[in-house]
C-alpha cells in the first residue's frame, strides 16, 4: 500500500482551503493477504472505489450494497452529484475503507491547528514510555475534561515516531468512541487532524458500529496497529456481541500480532469483575497464559480476590476492608510496573459538587405517587416469588418512569429560575416519554429555548449542541451520559467560542450506576470550568433515600482500578430489587 498523502487538493465537489505538513516517510507494513480480495470492488484506470455513507434506507442510485464491507460502494471517474450528499467525512469508518481500497488515498482539508496543554503533553510522553518498554495495553483514567482524547493523539504520534524504522511500524489506527456518533465522530476527527495526524491512517467508529470493524478485518484481513478504546468501560460485560467484536479488532484473545491498545475513561468499573478488557495486561504482569485470563472472575478468586459466585454469577465482597485490600492489589497491577500501565489525574479545577434538591409534592401529586408505590411493590413481590426477571425489571422502570414524569413541572419550574438567574442548564434524563418531552414541551411553551439531544434520529444532535454552546439556547435536555461537550468557553468547531455564561446541571431522575452519574457531571464540569450538579427527588419518598445514596457514593466511583459498588446495593434494597442482577438496574450494554 503506498505511503500516506498530505493535504494538498480538496475532496471531490467540495471547496476546502488545504495545507501541506512534512511526514516521516513509512515502509508499508507488512498485510495479511484478504481472504475474499477476489470478491472486493477493484476500480479500472482513471476510476476510484467510493465508499458511501448511506443512511438507512436511503437511495443511493448508481451505488451498490457491498455486504463484506458494510458499505455503500461507487466505482467511477467522479462521485454523481445524487451520491455527493454521502461522500463520507476524512477519518471515519468509510472514508478508511475507500482510502484501502485504493491506489492513492484523497486529500484532507486543512484545520485550524489545536496546542496541547501541560497534562496532554506529559501524559502522552508516559503512555508512549509504557509502550517502548513493551507494553501491551495502557489505561488513561484522567478525570472527566482533563484532555484524555488530546493525550490519546499526541501519544500515538510518539508511538508511531518510534516505530517507524522498524518492522512493525504504524500504519492505521482504530478510535471507538461511545455514541452520539454525530457528535463524538466529529470530535475525534477534529482533534486528530488539529493534534496532528502523523501521517496515519485513523478510522473513527463507535462502540455501536463496532461489528462493521470486526467484519472489515475478516473480509479484507486488515489489521490496526493501534487501537484507542474510548469510554473503554463499555466493554466490561463479556455475555455481549459488543465484546465479540472488541476481541477481534483489539487482539484481546490473541498472543501475537496484537495491536497496542490505549483505554480511556474515567470511570473503568463498579467493580473489579467489569475489568475483562485489562485481562490481556494482568496476564502479561503475572507471567501466566493468555488463555487463563479469559474466566476473569475465576482468575481473580485464584489470587485471593474476595469474589465468589452468586445467584446471578459472580459478586464482589460488601466488606470494606477486603473491597480496599482487593483494590490496593489491583492497582498495584497498573501503577506499579516500570513504566506504569495507568494514568490518573484529577481535575485539577476540583471535584464536581453533587447535592440534593427535594420537590415537595402538592397532595393530589402525592397521593399519585403514593399510588404508583404500592403498586410497584406488588408487582415487584409477585416477581420475587417467582424469580421472573424481566417482570422484575420492567416493573422497575415503570416506577421509575411514572415518578419522574409527576415531578416534571417542578423541574420545569426549577430550570426556568436557573435560566432568569443567567445561567444555562443542563438536564440529564433517562426516559423520554415521560421526562425528556414534557420538560422540553413545557420549557418551549413557556418561551424557553431548548436544545434537546436524545431519541434516535429526531434531532440533529450536533446542531442543537451548538446551539446550546453558543447561547442560543439556555437549557439543554439529554439522554447521553458522555462524550459530548457542553462546558463554558469550549473551542467550537470554526474557531468559535462557546458562551461563558456559568452552567448547573441537574439529574432529573438519581442515577443508579456512578459510573453514569460521574460521566454525565463531566459534560459541564470540565476542561477548568466548574459547575455545580443537584439531584432531583421527591421529598419524603424512597427517592430520597436513593437519591442520598447516589450523592454519598458518587465520589468514589471513578477509581481507577474499579468502583464502590456498596451504593447499588444499598439501592436495590431500598427497591426491593436485591434479588435482580446488578445490570438489571443499571442498564449496562
């Protein structure tokens, strides 16, 4: 495959200024021959593979559905101007694809140029430490703001710089960011191109495509010399189809040939059970086989870890001396190799401030509530009795959802004072039926703009992140727990500004997971700008008491080494949902 191009030409029907970077001239890798290369669209002379991104159901007159590439393929001189609304973005799954698949890859438009701060720099000098030493995989737990994606750029450009002369160089590099993927996409490639690329080639996915990666390699045989898992946590469930696809394009079973990995999250676990993606690492630290690590819980019991198997699989000792003794033990595994395999800063700007905001009912409120409570609790028991999960959990949710859209109004009314105070208010929700809509609907009748990021596909997520970055509108409600931005003064695409009007943010609902509690808190809270978070309840309810919970154990939930999970447990027996697996009431995957 020939060397990588710099920007000189815009993309076909686009007017884009271009810039030239000098790169590191790169011996081309050596590549696993396709297994169905016989079967992969070839362009004769003069043409080009396109590969579109079509949205679903959209037509595509001229293109065909190409199954092993999961993609939209156009071969011709020039992309028709029916196909031009889907010629993919520079550095996304496609335009990856369309760039193997030909002779020479096209050109990148220019970017304004970003200059990484102090704690991007020097965390990117360890990361790329670690790997020169022969490290297999490094996590980045940097708090929420702190520049985790930056760090990530820079330190494969270190990474890459090393290995250039030797007979594994890199030559692609594969980003899983977690969804919007209209808005986390954009960041990466923004910040790649603004970090600098290095020359390589960098396909940016989300967790939720993984699978077309992961059919990519089989149909084509490629392989990723790097692979930056960000929110790694959303791996950290094996019984998935997600971890299937993360074992194939990360490596994580094999002993060779594997790429590097970098995970970043601030939020690794609850619990050192939801660690498989380190697995590869903890066997390298103890010498043992690969393969004996592919049973985590069993491995960790075998080291004296206070694990044991439970109703619903495998649990973590509630003691607390033996939960500090066991995360001790697994830091240790990271921090204490030479070179570390882990990097945690806290924000320095100070943790978020998380309280409680009780809504005191009026009567006929309470006394809907009241009803809503008895009848959850009888369909919770009957569920018990009978050991019927689903029930169980179904029930839950119904609660859940009933009790927040009766505090809808006072939430309404909390966000308006917050809006005349000239602040801008972000609100997190998990329903959207009943939280999501009626806030928003009752927030625009009342003269309020509202940016609203949540229902598949009925908004334009990055357009109304805009618009609350700039002002436009003051209130933004979402459904996301992480990767979007909306704190005070960002850089916006374009080399604008966001607004620097102070920003809270509210939980309209007490979230059970601390890994989805501390993720949303980092959408505000960061990147130097403070911002204070309250939890909303019903005053006098089981909601206070779990909303107690959430607060008390917020701030230890981003352990780089695996969360306190006694908060879900106090949780689910204040619910009556002891009895349900854990993942039942967080949501996980």
């Amino acid at each position: 495959m020939p060397g990588r191009r710099r920007r000189s030409t815009s993309s076909t029907r686009r007017s884009t200024t271009t810039t030239t970077r000098k790169a590191a001239p790169r011996k081309a890798a050596p590549r696993r021959a396709p297994k169905a290369a016989a079967e992969l669209p070839q362009a004769g002379p003069g043409e080009r593979v396109w590969v579109l991104a079509v949205p679903f159901r959209a037509p595509a007159p001229g293109a065909s559905w190409h199954a092993g590439l999961s993609a939209h393929v156009y071969v011709g001189r020039e992309l028709p101007a029916a196909l031009v609304p889907y010629d993919p973005p520079p550095y996304g799954f496609e335009r990856f694809v369309e760039d193997e698949l030909n002779a020479e890859p096209r050109p990148l438009p220019a970017v304004r140029p970003m200059t990484p701060r102090a704690e991007q720099l020097t965390g990117s000098a360890v990361i790329a430490a670690h790997e020169a030493a022969g490290g297999r995989m490094f996590l980045l737990g940097d708090d929420p703001g702190v520049g985790k994606t930056g760090t990530a750029v820079l330190a494969v450009g270190q990474i890459a710089a090393r290995r250039a002369d030797q007979q594994r160089p890199v030559r692609t590099v594969l980003v899983v960011a977690d969804r919007p993927a209209a808005i986390t996409v954009p960041h990466w490639a923004r910040s790649i191109a603004a970090f600098d690329d290095s020359g390589l080639r960098w396909c940016v996915t989300t967790w939720d495509r993984l699978g077309k990666v992961a059919g990519l390699t089989k149909a084509t045989g490629a392989r990723f010399d790097v692979v930056i898992a960000d929110e790694a946590h959303m791996v950290r469930h094996t019984t998935t189809q997600r971890w299937k696809h993360w074992k194939a394009v990360s490596g994580a079973g094999r002993v060779k040939d594997a790429p590097y990995v970098l995970l970043a999250t601030a939020t690794p676990a609850h619990t050192p059970l939801e660690l498989p993606y380190l697995a590869p690492h903890f066997a390298a630290v103890h010498g043992e086989p690969l393969k004996d690590w592919a049973d985590l819980p069993s491995r960790l019991a075998a080291h004296g870890f206070h694990v044991e198997r439970a109703r619903y699989g495998w649990s973590w000792t509630e003691d607390a001396e033996e939960r500090r003794a066991d995360l001790a033990r697994l830091r240790s595994w990271l921090a204490d190799t030479d070179p570390p395999a882990t990097l945690h800063r806290p924000a320095p700007w100070g943790p978020v401030s998380v309280t409680g905001t009780p809504v005191e009912l009026t009567p006929a409120e309470r006394a809907q509530y009241e009803a809503e409570w008895s009848e959850f609790r009888a369909e919770m028991q009957l569920a018990r009795r009978k050991r019927e999960t689903a029930r169980g959990r179904a029930a839950l949710l119904r609660f859940r959802q009933k009790a927040g859209l009766i505090r809808a109004q006072a939430t309404v009314d909390w966000v308006r004072a917050q809006v005349e105070a000239d602040r801008q208010v972000a609100v997190s929700v998990e329903f959207v039926e009943t939280a999501a809509d009626p806030i928003r609907e009752a927030l625009l009748d009342g003269g309020v703009a509202v940016a609203s990021i949540y229902g598949r596909d009925r908004f334009d997520v990055e357009a109304e992140r805009l618009r609350f970055q700039t002002g436009e509108a003051p209130v933004c409600v979402f459904t996301v727990t992480a990767s979007i931005s909306l704190h005070a003064g960002e850089v916006l695409p374009g080399g604008r500004t966001a607004s620097t009007t102070p920003r809270v943010g509210l939980f309209h609902q007490p979230r059970f997971s601390g890994i989805a509690a501390r993720q949303v808190t980092g959408r505000t809270h960061r990147d130097h700008q403070v911002s204070p978070w309250r939890v909303a309840f019903a005053q006098d309810t089981v909601e206070e008491d779990v909303a107690r919970v959430m607060v008390e154990r917020l701030a230890v939930t981003g352990s780089t080494a695996g969360g306190d999970t006694a908060g879900l447990q106090q949780i689910a027996e204040l619910l009556d949902a002891d009895w349900l697996p854990a993942q039942s009431l967080t949501g996980s995957d």
